[in-house]
C-alpha cells in the first residue's frame, strides 16, 4: 500500500507534514479528513486513531500520531536532507528544546483564531471576549518569547538551515495570518524568517498548502462551508469551552 | 566542570532527568534550585537559564532546557542502553509519540490536580472551588484512561517488551497526583502493574529516593507572602 497521511491542511500541524512530505519528494497517499464534516469523529476514521485527531501516519500496519513524532519519523525514513534533523548532537538537541516549548506555549495558542473567526460563528456560537482578549496576550507572549530567546539574529530558529522546528512554527504562525491577524507586524525578525521560510519552499508548494485556510473565510462569507453534523456540533462546543 | 543539572525533585521533569541520570551511572553536579522558595526566579538563575524554568542542564558553555531535549542529549551522549531510545525506527518513533501527547495531557493534568488538590490551599492558602477541583479530577481520570488504552494497552511498558524513556516520563508525572493524594493506581491494576514494573526496572532505592520530596508535599509549610506575590503570577500562567 504504501506509505498513507491522513491530513485535513486547515490544521497547523497537518500543513507541516503535507510540506515536509511534498518537499522531500516522499510519496504517499493523500487522506483527506474533513473537520468540518466532523470526519475525524466518524467510525472509519476512529479505528485508524482512537484518539480522533489528524495528523496520522500509516505505513503499512504501522500507524503514528503526533505531527512532531511524524516528521521524525519521515526524516529517517526517507533519509532527507540533514539540515532538517541534523544529526550534530548539540543541533538535534535545539529542535527537540523548541519543540518542547512549542507544545506548552504555541500549539493551543495560535489555532484559537481559526474558532474565534470561523468555527465558533459557523455553529451559531462565539468565543467569549475574555477568552478572545486573553489569547491576544498569549500570542503576544510567545512572539516576544521567539525573537528573544529562539530566533535572535539567526536566519532560523536552531542556527543558519531550516529544521522541522521551523515548519512546526510556521505553520502555527500562518493560522491566524491567513485569517487576517498578520502575527509578523511588529516583529521584524521573525516577519524576516517567515520571508525565508516561503522562499525556501517556493511558491507553488506555499499555495498549494495553504489553499484551504486561505480560502475559509470567503468560503464563510459565501455560506459554502460544510455544515458540521449535530454530534459533532456538541463536540466542537466542549472544543470551544475549552479555550483558555 | 562537568555536566551540571539545576533540578528540583518537587517538579515531574527534574524527576524523570534525575532518575535516568543516576539510573545510567552519568556523572554529573547536582544544582538544587528550590521552587517554593523562588530560587528559579533569582538572577543568578536568570543567567544560567533567562527562561527561568527547570530542569537545566549545563555542559560546558551548552545549555539545554527542556527535559525531553535533556532526555534523548543524555541517551545520545552517554551511550545508554538502547532499550531507552531504541535504534529501531517505528519503537523510536512510539516513543516520540508519546513525549509528544504527553504535554498538553498527562503533564498538564497531573500538574492542575496538585496544585487544585494540594498546592493552592496548603502551600499558597488559596481556596478552590470544589467545582473547579472535580473537573480537574475529572480531566486527570480521562487523561488516565486514554494512557491506558491507547498507550499501554496489554504491554508490559508504554512502547513494547522494556522500559523507555516514555516510562520514565509517565511515572513521574502520574506521581505528582499520589503525591496529592490522589486515587491514580487503585482503581486501575493495569496501571498498577505497570508502575511496579517501571519501578523495578529503575531500582527500588533510586526511585524511592526521587520520589521522596513529592511524597512529602503535603506537608509543605505555607509559603511567605513575599514568596507567595512573586510565584503567583508564574503559578497562574503554568496551570493555565
């Protein structure tokens, strides 16, 4: 069968294994699973992962959640470029210290505007103001946080080459920008790495991933989105009263 | 100078670097920072790590944060046994899975149910609504399940056959909760089997002795008010 993504690009971290696989020139076939359907939730799906999520990974009987365990897994696979996982202990150990703080402090954060903009208005809902106004400031946070402790004056996140720390983060990053909240503005170096970020993947890669969340929200305008079925309506309101 | 290590064993990750150093015979200064007296806060700390977060390491002029970063610097550079981080592509990649899930799950509940049960009344002299402490109970009983079922499953550890460095992580979150107080293994014998294995295959003694000051923490003394001003705000955002 070969190696199997199943991936929706409205999410951050599916993006980044879309890119990382395209880039790499990795084949696999392409699953496509609609949140907005409520795919993730359906039977077919729950038997891939229990836990309901994408992005997932199946190579052959193997299967493999968590993007970051996934473009890992990819990099020694497919044995890419060793600028991606390099193989420099002091290097691979940087990625891995980012990746930490990215779990506490980036995912969660960045993904709220998606449901401020889009999901919560489409099931008649809205993320309170306080929720809305307290994730402003945790963005702001973890912006300060990367141009001083993680970018610095380097041209990437870990040193002078692009690694998997640098897909994971700009992809977080490009969720609200592609939604109208251009993140960059007021943080030069870190608008200077998203510029060498789309150059490195070219222009026909950048459009191609981010097709879907570019286009959303005039997909919301137009009233041609998905209807989420009612189960998964509920489930994406204990989403929403999850939000910090 | 050496490998140096700015831990607390009251914190789940200085833990699990704790254990595995000493479990792997890797020489190294042990540099106590205390977190209920601020010491992460000072600015001599400050230097060493501008985060002002444990665990450290310090090796040379190289700094690393983050205990999972630490975890798989120390299995690379000591040449540990492979069953912590195994050559074998798929194993490996279960335990990044794991390290990966276990973030914003398992250490985050563990984390909420000893400061909502514990941590807030006894140490800071805050109340917390019962309301508040049973959905974090609640949250810590699905996370729970979820470790189960869709990680352990019917392995004797986490990954397969041995002990990894998910185990390692695992258990000493999961202690934080018994260290409050909390039902984690009676109710669970799978759970319960498993920690006895995970304990066995670290050493009695070693694990005891790590897991001494979060055994003890209910009997924290309440914290100074200076204290208490200066660790809230960190306290709020880390719980959050």
């Amino acid at each position: 069968m070969g190696l199997e993504l199943y991936l929706d690009l409205l999410s951050q971290p599916c993006r980044a294994v879309y890119i990382f696989a395209k880039k790499n020139s990795i084949p696999f076939q392409l699953h496509t699973v609609l949140f907005l359907e409520g795919q993730t939730c359906s039977k077919e799906f729950s038997q891939i992962n229990s836990l309901q999520k994408v992005p997932v990974l199946k190579d052959g009987d193997f299967i493999l959640t968590e993007s970051s365990a996934i473009l890992i897994y990819l990099s020694c696979k497919y044995q890419v470029a060793d600028h991606w996982y390099p193989s420099d202990l002091q290097t691979r150990s940087r990625i891995h210290e980012y990746l930490g703080w990215h779990a506490d402090n980036i995912r969660g954060t960045f993904g709220v505007t998606l449901w401020i903009q889009v999901l919560a208005p489409h099931i008649g809902t809205q993320v309170p103001e306080e929720k809305v106004k307290r994730n402003r400031t945790y963005m702001d946070r973890a912006l300060q946080q990367l141009e001083s402790k993680f970018l610095g004056d380097k041209a990437f996140l870990v040193g002078q080459q692009v690694t998997l720390a640098d897909l994971m983060l700009l992809e977080e990053l490009m969720q609200p920008v592609a939604l109208g909240h251009d993140v960059f503005v007021g943080w030069p170096k870190l608008a200077a790495w998203r510029g060498r970020m789309e150059a490195f993947l070219g222009a026909e890669l950048w459009q191609e991933a981010h097709n879907p969340i570019f286009n959303i929200l005039e997909q919301m305008a137009k009233k041609t989105l998905p209807v989420p079925p009612p189960e998964f309506q509920t489930h994406m309101l204990l989403r929403i009263s999850k939000i910090p | 100078m050496g490998l140096e290590l700015y831990l607390d064993l009251l914190s789940q990750p200085c833990r699990a670097v704790y254990i595995f150093a000493k479990k792997n015979c890797i020489p190294f200064q042990l540099r106590t920072v205390e977190l209920l007296k601020g010491q992460h806060l000072s600015d001599a700390f400050a230097q060493v790590n501008p985060l002002k977060k444990i665990p450290t390491l310090k090796d040379g002029n190289f700094i690393l944060t983050e205990s999972v970063a630490i975890l798989l610097y120390l299995t690379h550079k000591y040449k540990v046994p492979d069953y912590w981080y195994p050559q074998d592509l798929q194993v490996r990649a279960c335990i990044d899975e794991y390290l990966a899930w276990q973030h914003t799950t398992l250490r985050r509940n563990c984390l909420r149910a000893l400061w909502h049960k514990v941590m807030f009344p006894v140490f800071l002299g805050e109340q917390v609504s019962p309301k508040t402490l049973t959905a974090t109970l609640t949250e810590l009983d699905v996370t729970l399940q979820l470790l189960e079922d869709k990680f352990l499953q019917n392995k004797d550890f986490l990954v397969g056959p041995h002990i990894s460095l998910a185990d390692l992580v695992a258990i000493t979150e999961l202690m934080h909760p018994v260290g409050a107080g909390c039902q984690v293994f009676e109710s669970r014998p799978k759970l319960a089997a498993w920690c006895q294995r995970v304990e066995a295959a670290v050493g009695k003694d070693l694990f005891q002795e790590a897991h001494e000051v979060i055994l003890k923490v209910k009997d924290s003394p309440p914290a100074d008010p200076i204290i208490k001003q200066k660790l809230m705000p960190r306290v709020l955002a880390m719980i959050q």
